[in-house]
C-alpha cells in the first residue's frame, strides 16, 4: 500500500467514524459565533439609568443576591460602568446550577434573574461541548473526535495534492456543466470546499482541542518558550487572618480599581473561599475579548496586591508565550479579529460542517456502486 492510499484508507475510516460528531460540533460552532450580538438586542434590562451616588459594595450586592437564590453558591460579582446593572453570579457543579442575579448598582433592587442553562444558546453550547450528552462522556467524546479530526484535515490535504501539475486547476474550482453528474458535484464540493477551509478549520479544531487536553496546552505553552504555570492559579493572602468580622477591606476594592482603570469596560470580582485566599479581580480591558483582561489579586485583609505564579496574571506583564496561551479562546471563536474574525469563523464552521456530509455520500455511492454491479457479472 502506498502512503497515499494509506492516508486515504486512514481519511475514510477516521472520518465515517467522527463524522456526526464534526457536523454536530461544526454547526452548534457556527450557531454560537454571534450570540453577543444576537443577545444584545433583547437584553436592555442590563441598562440602568445613571445617579450621582456610591453604588453597591461587594458585599451588599452578595447578601441581597443570596436572598434571592440562597442555597447557591455565589461566584463572583460583576460591576460595569455607571449605566449597567450589577451582576451577581452563581454556579455550582453538582447538580449543574449557574444563573445571574441582575441588581440596580443604586438602589439594590432586583431587576431579572437570568437561567444560564437554559433557552437556545445554552442548549447550543451543550451540544457544541458535549452532544447533549452527560458531560463526563459528552466532553470525552467531543474531545476525541475532534482531535481525530485534526488527522483527517492532514490526511484529506495529502489525498488532495494531484499527481500531475496539469490536474491541479479542477481541485480549485468547479467547473461544472449541464452534463456534470451529481457524484461529480458531492467530490468538488468536498474536496474544493476541504482544500480552501482546511488551514482554518485546522486552527479552530487545534484551539478547541486546546480547551479539551490540558496536556496539549500546556507542551505547546512549554514548545514556544513559556516558564509560567499554564493554570489558573489564585495566590493566598500574605497576611494573618483578622479576627474582626465586620472589616470589609474588599468593598473598597471595586472603586479603587475603577480609579485605577477607569478605561476598563468590567471588573468581575470574586469572593475568597476561606480565610487564607485572597480575593481575585478579573478586570476586562476590550468589549468581548478575554485575551487581554488583567487578573488581578489582593489580600482579603490588607488589600495589597499579590502576584501570581500563573500566565493568568496583568497581561502587560505577560511574555509572548502566555499572551500566544491566553488567546486561544479568542482564537476560536474567532473574536481575535472583531466582527470579521468572527464572520470568518462563522463561515469556517458552516462549510466544515459539509464536509462530513458530501463524505459519506462520496462513500455511499463509491460502496454501492460496486455493489450494483457484482450481481449483472454473475447473470452474465
């Protein structure tokens, strides 16, 4: 067997066996690309009217929340600019609960409740991560498929290459006619389709498989020169516990980093989980990227700032190595280069999502073709 009919033996068989998990991963993707936008026009509760007075600290808008939902666990709070309610979120992992409470920053009263886990884009990211399935196997089996996939797109580009030079002008374009038959149509939209995403359809499955396998993250961090930890680490507090329950260090936090970075479009603060950790900021510095938020983290007692060990720390900070790492999500959804990253990420996911489909009929027809036949040699 030749290495290019092994590739193309390997391309076949990969690929009829992935191939609803590509179409379903492929077409939720394509779904999701434009939720932001989408939402927005339905989302005017998040406005509020701007008023000359403090807004709420940290704490009050946690004790009004957790009246609100309070067998949940909050996990953070999320204050925007003057004319944005404040948001508090809770989630828990088992059973599965992660909702927002929305409050007026003035007045602390609740405007909506918001049930993340629910509605259209809530059941696309399900099926995008883990085909609706449970998510223990779901995540599993997305994972897997899709870091297959991976081989298929390198094995279809090597079956793609032509032989002869003078054949490579029909792999680029279709060139069809009225005589042109349907099986001849299904190959060039698949291997012409394949041929012209498959470089970008490369990058979003290595990104996604980035997300999936922390062992891929962390050897291409480790290949491009990273020496942080690729993990989210939160430092502890630098100083002795205080015995004083009613100090609140942390309510002053939120407006000293307003002062701070008053160019910041959010800063999603959450609460320390025991006496000894200290309280991290996630201060977002562009409207829907996440890339270049600073992660910030202070003494729940003293407030002074601690550094992290982490690439998850202030992005100016950051090497070339973990500014290449903390892209990747950006990356994927294609929102590193704004409203036309995220056009061609659209545009990427809706073709990928053919190619599964013109490869089974391409199958199909070349299996039952042969089929067809074995019975007229036998009359013969």
């Amino acid at each position: 067997m030749t290495f290019k009919k092994f590739a193309f033996q390997l391309h076949k068989i990969l690929g009829l066996t992935t191939g609803i998990v590509v179409f379903i991963v492929a077409i939720t993707g394509c779904c999701w690309s434009f939720r932001e936008e989408i939402e927005s026009t339905y989302d005017q509760y998040k406005k509020v009217e701007p008023q000359n007075q403090a807004i709420l600290t940290p704490t009050q808008a946690k004790e009004i929340a957790q009246n609100v939902l309070p067998d949940h666990h909050v996990h953070g709070t999320l204050f925007k600019k003057a004319d944005d309610a404040v948001e508090v979120i809770f989630y828990d992992p088992e059973p599965e609960f992660y909702s927002s409470v929305f409050l007026n920053p003035y007045s602390g009263e609740v405007i909506q409740i918001d049930d993340h886990l629910t509605g259209f884009f809530a059941f696309i990211l399900k099926g995008h991560m883990r085909l609706w399935l449970p998510k223990e196997i779901g995540e599993q089996v997305v994972g897997a498929s899709i870091l297959i996939f991976i081989f298929i797109i390198i094995s279809g580009f090597i079956i793609w290459i032509p032989k002869k030079r003078k054949n490579l002008k029909q792999r680029l374009k279709f060139d069809w006619k009225k005589s042109t038959r349907w099986k001849r149509k299904n190959f060039d939209l698949h291997t012409v389709v394949g041929f012209y995403i498959c470089s970008l359809a490369l990058i979003l499955a290595f990104t996604g498989s980035m997300m999936s396998y922390n062992w891929l993250m962390y050897g291409v961090y480790k290949s491009i020169g990273g020496d942080k930890e690729a993990a989210f680490i939160i430092p502890e507090n630098t100083s002795e516990p205080v015995t004083d329950s009613t100090a609140k260090p942390m309510d002053r936090l939120i407006v000293k980093l307003m002062e701070e970075s008053p160019e910041a479009t959010a800063y999603e603060l959450h609460y320390p989980s025991s006496e000894n950790e200290s309280i991290y900021v996630e201060v977002s510095n562009s409207e829907s990227l996440f890339y270049d938020a600073d992660y910030r983290f202070f003494d729940q007692n003293t407030l002074e700032e601690i550094e992290t060990p982490s690439i998850y720390g202030k992005y100016k900070n950051g090497k070339i190595a973990d500014k290449i790492l903390r892209m990747n999500y950006d990356i994927h959804i294609g929102a590193i280069g704004g409203l036309p990253g995220k056009i061609i990420a659209f545009l990427v996911s809706l073709l990928t999502a053919t190619l599964p489909v013109t490869g089974v009929l391409l199958w199909y027809g070349r299996t039952y073709k042969k089929k067809e036949k074995m019975p007229m040699l036998q009359q013969s």
